[in-house]
C-alpha cells in the first residue's frame, strides 16, 4: 500500500465516534411522527417521511438537538475526509496555509472562503447544495469554480483586485520592477500601479487566488542589468558599435513603426541636413541608438540600457518647455523602450507627453500641400499613427480607458519606401503593391480602429453582450482576409527576411485581439461554476480557446523555424504566447478532465519550452517559464515539470 494509501486510510482512525444511543436524546421523533404516534427511525429524513414523500422536520427543542448534532457529526465527518483527501492529492502543501490564502482573498469577511462554506451547508429541506458530489475528479473535489473567482457578484466578470486601496507604483530605481512590459505577469499586487480587469493580468489574478497552495508566491523575475566594464561602455559609445546600432534600429524596428526617415536621419547624423535646434538631438540620437540595441544586439552587456540613460540624462525640464517634431519622435521611442524594459507606466506618461505635444504641433491635423511639403506632410502623417498604435495598444495591454480620435484629420501614410520619399518632392507618388516600410504600420492602424470599440465594450459592460463581440471578432477575421497577398504569404526572398518577422507579429496581434475580446467568457463560465462546453464554433468561449490555440501553435512553430531571432521579435512573442497558454493552463486547472484536456496539456508544454529558450535573452519570457512551472509542476495529474 502505498504511503498516500496508508495516510487516507489511517485518517479514518480520526473521524469522530458516531452517536451512540446513550449519546442521543430520547425524543427524537420528527414533527410529522410524533403527530401520527408512529415510531420515528430519527434520521433526516426518516424513513416513514421519504416513504411518503413528505417534508421531515423536528421542530421540538429535543429534536431541533438531536438534528444539530446528527448535522454536527456530519460536519466533523466531512471535514476528516476532506483532510484525508487533501493530504492523498496534495501531499507537499500545507492545508492551513491554503485557508489563509483563502481568508486573505477578502479581509472583510471571508470572500471566496464564505462562498466555499455557504455552497456546503445544507438546505433547510435538508439537502446538499451540490457540492462535491459530482464526479471525483480534481475539479469537483477541489471546487475550482469558487476558488478562481470571487464568491460574490460583482459588476464585472474580471473584478478589480487591489491590496490595501495602494496603486502607487515606483519605477525609478535600477532594481528589476514588479511590473512587466506585457502588464500579464505581476503576481505581487502591490506596489504595480492600476492594472485593469480587461488586462493580461486577469487570468493571473485569478490563478493568484491559489497560489498558496499550488504554487508558491512568485516574485519579479530578479535579472538585474549586467554592469558594463570600462572597456565595455567606452565601446558602446564607440562608432563603430553605434553604427551597427543605427544599422539595427531601420533593419529590425522602423520598419514595423516608421517613425523617422532613414535617409533624412542619417544626414542629420553626418551634417549634410541641419539638426533640430531646440536641444533633442541628443535624445533623439541616444534613443535610437539604445532601441537598435535593444533589438539587434543579443549579448547581455545591456549596451542599451547605456545609451538609454545617456537619452534619458539629455532630457531637461526645459526641453520639454518646447514643441518640435524632432522631440515628439524622441518621446515616442522613449515610451516604447521604456515598456519593452518593462517599466510601463514610466513609458506611458511619456507617451501621453508625446500625444499631448504632437496635438500641439498639430500632427492630428491635415493641411493643404500649399501650407506644406508633401514630404514633411507624409513624416507627420507617420509619426501621428505610430503614436496612435502605440497608445492603442498599451491602453489594450493594461485595460485603461481608450482615447477618441474626434477633432483628428489626418490621413493615413502612403505604401511607400523612404526611398520614394524626396524632401524637395512636389507631390507624392502612388502606394506601391509591395511590401514597404510602412506596410505594417498601416494594417495596425486599422486593427487598431477594431480594437479600440472592443475595448470601450469590456470596460462600460459587465459582460459584453456575446452577439456584440462575435461581430468584433469576425471583423478581426475580415481584416486578417483583406491582408494583401504579400502580407498573408511568407517570403523567401533575402530582400524581405526583416519583413518575415513584422508580418508574423501583425499576425499574432490579431489573435491576441481575438483571445481579449472573447476571454471574459471564459472567466464567466468560471466565476459562475458552469461546465466548459466547446462544442459550438459560434459561442465565445469556443472562439477563445481556438484563438488561444492558433495563437500558440503559429509562435512555437515560427520560433523553431526561423532563421533569425532578434530581441524584439522575442517580446512580442513572448507577449502573445504568454497570453495563450494562459488560457490553455485557466481551462485545464477549471476542468482537468475536459475532452480537450491532452491537447491542452501538449499546447502548454510547447510553450513553456519556447519561452524558456527565449527566457536566455528576455527576463518576461523566464518569468513566464517560471509560473508555468510553478502552477504545472504541482498541478496533481500533470505532466512532470521541474521547477527551478
């Protein structure tokens, strides 16, 4: 036998002594017998009662006794068996520990935990509200339904969690931050700011409310940055190094947000073209330089950290009294890097300073070509819609309100190269039906014009309307089928390897969309202790699993296959994947002997291998690794995970 067995069975030994008739009062007859003078078997119900089909009470001071005891007895039986259970399946956790996860869920009074309680009691009729009285698997035992999710209603099906009513947050400091860049990892609440119930947070808040008993608290992934050494840091400031840097930056990113002109910066660089006169050069050039790094330079001597804080140091209280076209791109590139090193609210004001100055200098508006160059018209035009991206999706990311594009005149930019792109031109020349620089910005501008609805719908509602979303979602699938053909195929020219990875990152943000937009029914079906049914393509929970599932299998295939990987590919890779297979692991620990079940089980796997490869280059992705882990590796019944 084994030592589980040994333990399930020895706790029997410890199940309270049945009453004894010495024990039990005399009259005990129910209401019903002793009016009929009858003898009463004095169980609930008795026999002659279920017999007849009638209600069985004892209402008398001695049976309103006898009945408490009889319940008192049952009570202490079912506690012993549910401790007996508990040390089988979960031989490596402390209960008590797992009570006060429970009880902290809501200091007040109890939360979950009351729901727990309240589900177990008996009826007045004396029947069981059904609990744990379906089929033995984990999921009826351990009652998942109610530990996922608060017992209480409340007004939306992702309610709001904060510890203490604190929402400062502090990114100043060099330590690794409790935020990440991908607002979905931050198992500490405190000390993170407002991350919204529509966030990638939320299936993580919900895993969190078990955290302590199936995986223990996790802290932010501790990788501090490496401390360059002198001839490291006299190297990255180096030109040679800083034009690899430029190199890597218009290879590897301006190429997804065509931010700045490559061949206007680079005559800026050498002084064939005036620099900005307003002092954000400095910013400009750094931030750049730090972002190519980012992107391109996969050693781990944080070179862009260096020059990021070289750019950060060039940004002065008076600087940022002025208004140019040259500090708003510095600010956006700011913002971005800031959330990609996983200080996101420190990035999001400087995008807001961005907005703000960019509507100052008039970028929302149009204006004729007689006011100006076409050129310049175009530059602005780019610069607008990237900014607006970026706010779409960071608004998106940490479930903030959106913003409304009323008062904004500005038409989107052009399929064009730089190359097409003359400062002196007299008008600009027609899109090209190729992939250009500026092919992605496009198609995530008009995603965006999906997405921001979608968002305004999770926020003013407490579950969106199903029919409402599915038309959302099947307008994501209309735009992904408008993708031109040179968007949708992959190609093996070397002209457009960098294009392969920008594409394929459209790709995953519409099914990233698609997994937002249809998870809150997920956690619907949680939060009210229905079963997961898959079976209709049409429902959104079907929808969702389908999109965390295509989502999943076209990362993990594309990292295995392709041919360079380079640092910002990593994270939005990682963003995407991590919001994925969060859906598999919600799905599986809810109902772990769903028909999906192995499918989600593979799913899971090949994900936390994946990003455990990219956790050597990013600290998210090791993060990530690390909760899978944690929540799989102890998870009765799993796949044999270690934990490190």
């Amino acid at each position: 036998m084994s030592t589980s067995d040994t333990g399930f069975h020895s706790s029997r030994s410890h199940l309270p002594p049945q009453p004894t008739e010495s024990r039990r009062p005399k009259h005990r007859a129910c209401d019903n017998c002793k009016l009929r003078k009858v003898r009463c078997s004095g169980k609930l119900p008795c026999q002659l009662c279920q017999r007849s089909g009638a209600s069985c009470q004892y209402n008398s001071p001695h049976g309103r006794l006898a009945n408490a005891q009889r319940r008192l007895w049952q009570c202490q039986k079912r506690i012993a068996l549910l401790e007996a259970a508990w040390h089988k399946y979960l031989p490596t956790t402390d209960l008590e520990v797992a009570i006060q996860g429970l009880n902290d869920l809501d200091p007040v009074d109890g939360g979950a935990a009351r729901g727990v309680v309240e589900q177990g009691e008996p009826s007045p009729q004396g029947k069981s509200l059904n609990y744990m009285h379906e089929s033995p698997t984990l999921h009826s035992s351990l009652d998942l339904g109610t530990i996922l999710e608060p017992a209480e209603e409340s007004d939306n099906c992702e309610s709001d969690q904060i510890d203490d009513g604190n929402l400062d947050w502090d990114e100043s400091t060099e330590q690794p931050s409790t935020n990440d860049g991908i607002g979905s990892l931050s198992a500490n609440r405190r000390g993170i700011g407002y991350i919204g119930p529509q966030s990638g947070n939320a299936l993580l808040k919900n895993l969190r409310y078990i955290h302590s008993h199936l995986f223990p608290a996790l802290e932010p992934a501790s990788v501090p940055l490496h401390s360059p050494s002198p001839s490291t840091v006299e190297d990255v400031f180096g030109s040679s190094y800083l034009d690899r840097c430029i190199d890597w930056y218009f290879k590897l990113y301006n190429c997804a947000y065509p931010i700045l002109h490559e061949g206007y910066f680079r005559a800026q660089r050498i002084g064939v073209l005036p620099k900005p006169k307003d002092g954000s050069w400095p910013v400009l050039y750094n931030i750049v330089c730090a972002v190519g790094s980012f992107c391109g330079d996969m050693s781990s001597q944080s070179a862009d950290h260096l020059l990021y804080q070289r750019a950060w140091q060039s940004l002065s209280p008076t600087l940022l009294q002025r208004g140019s076209l040259a500090l708003v791109q510095a600010l956006t590139l700011l913002a971005n890097y800031l959330q990609k090193r996983n200080k996101p609210y420190s990035g999001l004001m400087l995008l807001g300073m961005a907005m703000n100055m960019a509507q100052s200098i008039g970028l929302h508006r149009e204006f004729s070509s007689a006011a100006m160059s076409p050129f310049n018209q175009e530059i602005r035009r780019r610069l607008w819609w990237s900014i607006f991206v970026f706010d779409a999706g960071a608004r998106m990311t940490f479930g903030w309100p959106t913003l409304t594009l009323v008062g904004v005149s500005t038409r989107l930019p052009r399929n064009l190269h730089d190359t097409d792109l003359v400062v002196d031109m007299d008008e600009l020349p027609e899109s090209r039906d190729t992939f250009t620089t500026t092919s992605s910005l496009i198609y995530q501008i008009r995603l965006a014009h999906i997405c921001n609805p979608a968002k305004a719908q999770l926020l003013e509602n407490k579950l969106p309307p199903a029919p409402v979303m599915l038309g959302i979602g099947d307008k994501v699938i209309e735009w992904l089928n408008s993708l031109p053909l040179y968007m949708q195929t992959s190609s093996k020219s070397l002209e457009y390897e960098n294009m392969e990875a920008v594409r394929m990152v459209l790709v995953w943000r519409s099914m990233h969309l698609r997994i937002v937009i249809y998870r809150p029914y997920i956690l619907d079906i949680i939060k009210r202790r229905r079963p997961l049914v898959l079976d209709s393509a049409n429902e959104p929970s079907r929808r969702c699993a389908d999109a965390a599932r295509e989502c999943t299998s076209s990362i993990v295939m594309f990292w295995h296959n392709a041919n360079y990987r380079h640092r910002a590919l990593i994270w939005y890779a990682c963003y995407w994947l991590v919001t994925a297979t969060f859906i598999h692991i919600t799905c599986l620990l809810y109902e772990p002997n769903h028909e999906w079940c192995l499918a989600w089980r593979e799913e899971i796997e090949n994900a936390r291998s994946t990003l455990e490869e990219m956790g050597v280059f990013e600290p998210i992705a090791a993060q990530a690794t690390r909760i899978i882990n944690a929540v799989m590796g102890r998870w009765p019944g799993s796949f044999a995970i270690p934990i490190h």
